[in-house]
C-alpha cells in the first residue's frame, strides 16, 4: 500500500487526498461546523473534493447542506487550488479513515493540547500522557497510535488496549535499574492499577451497551481478552452499582435511570456535568464562572461522559436509535419529542448524530409526536405520505384532499374549513403566516391541478389520475362534433357514461377538463362554459347559421341554435343585437344583410370619429339624437364601413387586434404620456395595461396623470435591473421599520441609488411602491402610508396604532410625531375624527387620544 496516498478500512481504499478531511480545521475558524462523518460519508460515496468545487458539485446529490455552505465560504476567500492543496495536507481527522474505533472525542482531546499529525511520529506513552495533561488512560494512547500506524501503512498487529498498556509497563520495568528491586513491586501494582481502571472505562465506554439488557461472564469474556479472575472481579466491584445489578441465577441486569437523576448521584464530576447538559454551558464558560483551567473542566467532563453508558439512561436508550440514524437538530428534539435539551446535549456528546434527512423521522413518532413535529415544523403530510413544507398552496390543496369525498362547497365555506384547520395543526406564528383572504384562496384554487371549479362557484378535489390516456381519447372522440359553438351541458349530456368515467359532476367541470387536458388544434374552450370546434369566430359562424336557415323569425332561430348546440338563447340574442344588428329586420325576422348606412351616411360618421377609441356610451350619448343610432351606427358592418371594429367592449380604429394592444401601443409611443380625460382611458382595459406595464417596468408614474417610459430612463443609464434593484433597496429598508408603517420619505435616508439623482417626486417612487405585490398602502390627501401585507387598512387604524396602549396622548404630540417620523403635516380636525371613526376617543377636557373610551375612564380614576 502506497502510505502518501491512502488509507485502508474494512469497506475498501479511499484516496484522502480527495476527501475533505484537510478542511475541517480551517472551516471551524470560519465557525462552520463540517463533521468528519459527512467527510467519511462523501468518501463512501464517491464524491471528491474535484466534484465539490465544480459547477456539477453545487446540484450533486447526497451532500450535505454544511458541506455545501462550506465550500461557498471557502471559495470566496481563496482559490480551488489552494483548497485542494489543503485537501492533500494530512491532519488528525484523516485517523478517522481506518475503522480502529478511534473516537472524535480523542481527536479533539489531542487539539486541545496542540498535537498535530505530524506530532504523531515516534510519539510514547509517556510524551502523549504528559502532554494531553496526565491522567490518561493507556486505551486512548493504544487507539491513537493504532490509528496512525494503520494510515501510514505500517505492518503491525492489531493488539487490544489493555496489551498495549502491558506493554508500556513492562517497558516502564526495563527501565528501572536492577539495583533498584525493591521498588519493582510498587511499580507492578501501579501498573495493574491502571490496567484494572482501564478496564473498568472500557467496560462502560465500549462494551456496556453492546451487551443485551441481562448478559454473563461468559458474554464479558467473549469481549475482551482477560482471565476469568479479572472479569469476575470486575463484575463484583460494579453489582450494586449505578448501573449494574446481579441476579439470583447469576446473571447480571443493566439498570437504567433517568437523566436528571444520574446527573442528582454521588458520581464524580457531576456538577461540572449538569453545567454542561442542562444550562448548556461550554466547558470555558464553565471553567470562567468555576475559576478553574479550561483543560482541566475538559478532562474531567471527558471522565464523567465517560463513566455513563449511553444505555443506562432511560432517554438515552430510548431515543438512540432514531439519534444515531437521523440528523436531528436541537430544537426540533426538544419540540417533538417534549423532552429537555439537556437529553440531546448527552446524545449529541455520547454517540455520533446520523445523516438521514429529518423528515424521514415522521413515520418513526406517534401520534402526539407526529402533531408536534407538523405542528413545529410547518409541514403537512401529503397524500402519498411526503413532508411538504406548509405553504398556503400545500396547505389549501390538502385541506381539500382531506374533504375528498365530500361534495362540492363555495370558496367561503373552503375558507372557514381552511382556517379551523390551520388553527388545530400549526402554532400561532405559522398560523399568522398562512391567513388567506377569499380573493387569495380563489387564485391558488385557479392555479391548482388538483382543485376543479364546479357549477355554482363551487370547488371541489379532483384525482387527476382520472385522466387516463384512453378516457382523454374517448372524450376527444365526443368532441369530433360538426363545426360550431357548443355550450359543455350540451356535450355534457351526450356522454353520460364517460363523464362518470372521468368523475365530472357537471358542465362546468367539463368545461375545465378539456380548457386543462385536451389540446385539439380545431377545439378551443371559451371563457364562458363554451366550446368552440373549428375556426370560426362566433359571429361568422352565426352568419352562416343565418345563411342556412333565413328567413327564420328570431325565436325560432334561437330556439334550433339552443336545440342543436346548447347555447343559452339570452347569449345568442345578444351577438345578434350587439354584432349583427343589420340583420335583423324590425319585424323580427332573421334574413340577410341589410346595410342600414348609405354611402353619405357612412362618410358623415366617419368624419365625427376623430379619436382611435370610444366606449359605446360615450358614443350613444354624443349621438343621442339619431334614432335607432345604436343598432344602425354601432353594428360591426357599419363600423368596418367608418374604419372601425368592435374590441373588448370598446369602439376601436381598425388594424389592432384589441383594445388592450391599442392602448399599450400608446403608452409605449411616446417618452412621456399624459391620460386624457377621454372616458376610454377609464375603462378596465385600460387599467389593466397600466398595471401590467407598470409591473414589468416598462412605465412608470410621474404624476396624477403622466407616465414616463422605460425608453427615457435608458437614454440617462436607468436600466429595468437597476430599477429592480432600487425596489429590493426599498423593500429592505421598508421590513426594517419598526413601527410597521413608513412612507417613502421616511425610508429615503437608508437608500442609495442612481435614481434617487433623477430629481424626481415622490409620486414617482409611490407609483413604483404600488407595483409591489408585498406592500400595500394607506391613500391620504398628503401623501401615501405604506405598509407590509395584503389586508387593507384604514388611516385611521394608524393613528390608533400610534396612540399608547395604557394612557392616552396630546393630539399635537400626535401631528408632530407623524411629521418627524413619516413627513406628513394633517389638520388636528382630521386626526381627532380619523380615531373616533375607528373605535378612538378624545377628551376635549384633557386634549388627548385614547384608544378607547374606557382607558379613557381608567386613566380619570387614576388620577
């Protein structure tokens, strides 16, 4: 074996070069706790130190979330050389390579006094007790060197610790002077001395709890390589002891007790002990407040973990097999498991803590464990038996999961089903954090594959496994119906059968099936429970309809529309007035076209259209008084003849696809555009290009009425990045308030940002605070008041939040607080109304606000 390179264990040959072993040291000055078990674990697993530090290593699985954090770390302050470099430097965590039982404890106890690997060369029993602080047992000298012959390659024997401590003697005994033979006996008995306090730690140390709870000399003799006189001395010495009890047939019992009694006993060190587990001291703040050397409080913490085996304590032995298989923080233990942190102190220092994924823990609990692990956790438990963290989505959708089997229910009773659910399963924090409003709710219901509208503006589960390939194809098959427009309770009734199949209660959940699994190029869902199939628009197919069927009166069409294709005759009666008035004769009855606008007609309305965009009702009422001017002038074969289409609601010049392309076209135009007071520019189309474009920055607010485009920020270096950025700036400073509300004034000081330099209002910076999902904001006639939520506010549930809750408070003290803290001036009238409007009270007498009349009442009596 190639002693540079390797180093040898029962499961094989790593390369230590390639382990993260040489880190370890420099990683805990950078306080990150790296363990060597993830170090010996990304070995077992092939994963190297050149996969770590590469682009792959930041997705590669199985590594540890430490070891990742790690790495960045380093990586920020030195190159991948050096940290390779450091990989190959041999250190004393490499002696955890080979599986001689050497223990971390030994590791750090070698730290602690300045040994390093290199130290190791050549190094005695007598050297090692010396500078380890003396006192040592001979086992921990026989497991180090046993360790670092092993990884240097050297071909010894593998002999137990206590021969070691033979050894060491005897050696002692050679050197002592022949004619020095009177003090030979002394020294044997120092030697058997320590042989006998040596075994007695290797036998709660090591051998206690592999032994079954009632074991015999035998068992013990079958462990170690001593005479029967020593065992059953041994055995004798402990019966009766803290943890060990004889039988009547011999045999010998392991007692357990719990933790606190142990650390209540006569055992030696046990003050020091409780210091450690209960109040969770470190061993130098414990050697600080006990005016003793750190190394010393070190040792003897050792000596009394030492002399506790894991098994004898009843939380020990109860929660070690789930402790050493499962990477279980502090809090979550002491959470779940309601047990104190002083237990998982013991653990955490006797036994080496597992790396399974704590979530994998849940199926181990019972049931008021698993409650408390939800519960402290925020997950939930989703239908396949995963942990999932408790977001609104997750826990939304698994409420209905829960309600399977139950009918469909409006949004309102969701939400109180919802809301009693997380109120039972989570605490108040996370509860505070997964509140959801109807209109919230609503769009995450929208969002969902798992969660289907019903008829009525209800919700209910859907099993998505329902769609099988053969149940999609046969429902393709019901929709190879002739071209047209279908209402989904036409096809709804067609098939009675395959909608059971599919577990479709009705028309409405049809028509969200085929809009979310079907995609036939000749098929397309509308927003109404329709269906068109073929290319048609509905206004041309209803003009071939016409053609097929005129002259037809009104009724009667409608009626062989409803009977044919489902539609509701209220809809069809509306494309027909509203889209195709010019055929549709006064008498009622549905023929070709007729053209109501003549030539001359056309050319006078075209004339008096001098915008791009008209609502219907401004164009009524500017021409009010020509008669039948709706159906005559308003039709889509007169607009056509004027340049004009119907769009969204809206009279629009032709040549844009819609009325929302239209105005975003316009804002988009021009650097600078100011909303005209046309009614057009009122409407919801509107609004929404607004919206949208503010919210992707491509326009911002500059004041009541003008928006600035992207374009010109460009042209001075702003850019949509650094607009991003100055938004996070904001957000930031905005979460730091303490008082929960600010203005864009007040935060103005904690930012800084190329924008700031524009010399703009700020209107300007509210328009951008709008666009932010996060914040929401109080309109006032002097500014607007932010703040972080979606639950809308009043101003005057500010100004109740600012009056103290114990006394009440001068109403100009008031205005000038709101004036220094946020730059908003109010009238006195204005605040004094605001409060009482919002449950407040004002005493003219004292001149002050209260909260409410009765603190009002209790400061008088006070007085």
């Amino acid at each position: 074996m190639d002693h540079k390179k390797t180093g040898a264990s029962e499961s094989g040959t790593f390369d230590y070069e390639q382990g993260i072993f040489g880190i370890i040291d420099l990683l805990e000055r950078f306080d990150i706790e790296v363990t060597p078990a993830d170090a010996v674990a990304l070995l077992k697993k092939g994963i190297f130190i050149d996969d770590l530090l590469s682009k792959k290593g930041k997705s590669l699985p199985g590594v540890p979330v430490s070891v990742r954090r790690a790495l960045i770390v380093l990586q920020s302050v030195m190159g991948d050389k050096e940290i390779k470099d450091m990989c190959k430097t041999r250190t004393l965590y490499h002696l955890l390579l080979p599986e001689t039982e050497l223990l971390v404890s030994d590791i750090r106890l070698m730290m602690e006094a300045g040994l390093t690997y290199e130290d190791l060369q050549g190094l005695d029993f007598e050297s090692f007790e010396e500078v380890t602080g003396g006192g040592r047992r001979q086992s921990v000298y026989g497991r180090v060197m046993r360790a670092y012959n092993i990884f240097e390659g050297y071909k010894l024997a593998l002999i137990s610790v206590y021969e070691n401590v033979t050894n060491v003697d005897s050696i002692k005994e050679d050197k002592v002077d022949t004619k020095k033979g009177d003090k030979t006996h002394a020294v044997t008995a120092t030697a058997r001395k320590k042989h006998r306090k040596g075994l007695v730690h290797f036998f709660y140390q090591t051998m206690y709890d592999r032994l079954a709870d009632v074991f015999s000399i035998e068992d013990i003799m079958s462990e170690i390589d001593s005479t029967g006189s020593e065992v059953t001395d041994l055995l004798e010495e402990l019966s009766n002891s803290t943890f060990l009890t004889p039988t009547q047939d011999g045999l010998f019992k392991k007692r357990t007790r719990m933790l606190k009694s142990i650390l209540s006993s006569e055992l030696p060190y046990m003050d020091l002990l409780r210091q450690r587990l209960e109040k969770g001291l470190t061993p130098h703040e414990i050697a600080r407040l006990s005016g003793i050397q750190p190394r010393f409080v070190i040792r003897k913490l050792r000596e009394a973990l030492d002399m506790i085996p894991v098994t004898s304590v009843k939380e020990g032995k109860r929660y070690l097999k789930r402790f050493v298989r499962f990477d279980i923080p502090e809090d979550i233990f002491v959470e779940v498991f309601a047990e104190p942190p002083m237990v998982h102190r013991f653990l955490a220092l006797k036994v080496r803590m597992g790396s399974d994924d704590v979530m994998d823990l849940y199926n181990r609990l019972d049931d008021v464990q698993r409650y408390r692990f939800r519960s402290y956790l925020s997950v939930i438990v989703g239908r396949d038996g995963s942990i999932s963290p408790a977001t609104k989505t997750n826990v939304f959708e698994h409420v209905l999961w829960l309600h399977r089997d139950d009918t469909a229910r409006p949004i309102r009773k969701w939400k109180d089903i919802y809301d009693r659910y997380i109120l039972e399963e989570f605490d108040v924090r996370t509860v505070d954090r997964l509140l959801a409003d109807v209109k919230s709710l609503s769009a995450i219901a929208s969002r969902s594959n798992i969660i289907i509208p019903s008829a009525g503006r209800r919700l209910r589960f859907y099993d998505c496994s329902m769609m099988t390939q053969r149940r999609l194809q046969k429902l393709r098959g019901l929709l190879r119906l002739e071209p047209g427009f279908y209402s989904t309770e036409h096809i709804f009734r067609l098939s009675p059968d395959l909608m059971d199949e599919l577990d479709c209660k009705d028309h409405e959940e049809l028509h969200y099936i085929i809009r979310k699994y079907i995609e036939m190029s000749n098929v397309t869902p509308g927003r109404q429970p329709e269906i068109a199939i073929g290319k048609m628009g509905k206004t041309e197919w209803l003009k071939k309809m016409i053609r097929q069927n005129a002259p037809i009166g009104l009724d009667a069409f409608v009626m062989l529309v409803q009977r044919r294709f489902g539609l509701s005759p209220i809809s069809v009666k509306q494309v027909l007035r509203r889209e195709l008035p010019d055929y549709l004769a006064p008498d009622g009855t549905i023929g070709h076209s007729m053209s109501l606008l003549t030539k001359r007609e056309a050319a006078w309305f075209s004339r008096r259209l001098t915008k791009e965009v008209y609502t219907h009702e401004e164009l009524e009422q500017a021409f009010n008084h020509i008669e039948n001017f709706t159906s005559r002038y308003l039709n889509s074969g007169a607009l056509e003849k004027v340049g004009f289409v119907n769009r969204g609601g809206l009279v629009v010049r032709a040549g844009y696809p819609s009325a929302e392309a239209y105005f975003q076209e316009l804002l988009t135009r021009e650097d600078f555009f100011s909303v005209p007071s046309s009614p057009a520019f009122k409407t919801v189309p509107f609004k929404r290009v607004i919206k949208r474009l503010e919210d992707g920055h491509d326009i911002f607010r500059f004041d009541d009425n003008t928006y600035i485009h992207i374009a010109r920020l460009r042209k001075i270096g702003i850019n949509k990045g650094m607009v991003r950025g100055f938004m996070r700036q904001v957000v930031d400073a905005a979460t730091g308030v303490g008082t929960g509300y600010f203005t864009f004034a007040s935060i103005r000081e904690f930012l800084d940002s190329p924008i700031l330099e524009l010399g703009l209002e700020d209107i300007f910076f509210e328009g951008l605070l709008h666009t932010q999902p996060r914040l929401s904001s109080i309109r006032t006639g002097n500014g607007d008041i932010f703040y972080i939520g979606r639950d809308k506010r009043t101003f005057g549930r500010f100004l109740l939040e600012l009056l103290p809750e114990t006394d009440g408070v001068d109403v100009n003290t008031i205005r000038e607080e709101i004036l220094e803290t946020y730059h908003l001036e109010f009238d006195r009238n204005a605040i004094v109304s605001n409060v009482r409007g919002r449950g407040g009270y004002f005493s003219p007498d004292t001149g002050k606000l209260y909260r409410g009349k009765e603190l009002f009442l209790n400061s008088i009596f006070k007085s």
